[in-house]
C-alpha cells in the first residue's frame, strides 16, 4: 500500500473520528445545560460507539508503544501504529494529565464513554479534549502528505 493511500485512509479515520467527539461534546454540553435534542442525542450515540471502537482496536497497540519503545509496533496500518506511538509519547511526558485518556488506560476512558453518570460527564469531555487534540496533530501530518508541506 502506498503511503498516498495510507494518508487519505488516515485522514478519513480521523476526520470520522473528530466529527464523532464534536457530536458528542455537543450533546454533553447541551444536556448538561437541560436543552434536549433527539437528532442530537442519536448523532452522539452514534459517535460514543465509533469511538468505543477505535480505542478497543488501539488499545492493544498502545500497550504494546508502552512496554518497549524501541520494538515496532505491530497489526495495524503504517499510520494507526504511528497515532499509538504519538500518544504513548504523550502520555510518558505528560505527567500531570486532567483525563483518563493520559492517566490511565483505554479501559477508563470506554467506561466514561459507556456512563450515564452526569456526574462523569467533565472527566469524559476532558478525555475527549485531549483525543481530540492528538487526533488534530495527526491530521495534520496526513494533511502535508496529501497536500504537500503548508
């Protein structure tokens, strides 16, 4: 596969992925202020599990860009690989992180996603700031690939 193909299949994933966080950092937000919307509350189910998803399927590669840096990480594509490393390098330096997402594991931040608790609802949009931002940066670098440096 060549590295054009792995780009654009990167970007989707991403851009799925931020539109899922945007949907439901949305509803959260708007439930937690009363306004009901059932669009709203179905496009956010609908990105909890996308979400849910992606993080029981990088999980694994995370654990394994934790145990030994310098071994490579395996069963996935150039780019999820890359995404599981990138966020094991922000999890090492990030020693006082606010979201489960850099304190803990994957598992911590499905069952915030799986909650109905209001009163986990700032832990998990905390998760989903910081997901969002590594997502972000990764977007970027498969931006510059398809489009050339900017």
């Amino acid at each position: 596969m060549n590295s054009d193909w792995m780009a654009i299949q990167s970007f989707h994933r991403s851009q799925e992925l931020l539109t899922a966080i945007n949907e439901l950092s949305i509803h959260l937000k708007l439930e937690a202020a009363g306004i009901a919307d059932a669009q709203q509350t179905e496009r956010a189910e609908a990105g909890k599990k996308r979400l849910v998803d992606f993080l029981r399927r990088l999980q694994p590669l995370l654990e394994t860009a934790e145990q030994n840096e310098q071994e490579p990480v395996t069963g996935a594509d150039a780019r999820l690989r890359q995404l599981a490393q990138r966020l094991a390098e922000f999890r090492r330096v990030s020693t006082r992180g606010g979201s489960p997402l850099l304190r803990k594991s994957f598992a911590k931040m499905i069952e915030l996603l799986e909650s109905e608790k209001p009163a986990d609802r700032a832990s998990l949009l905390l998760g989903l700031r910081d997901l969002r931002r590594l997502l972000d940066e990764h977007l970027e670098t498969d931006t510059r690939a398809l489009v050339g440096g900017f």
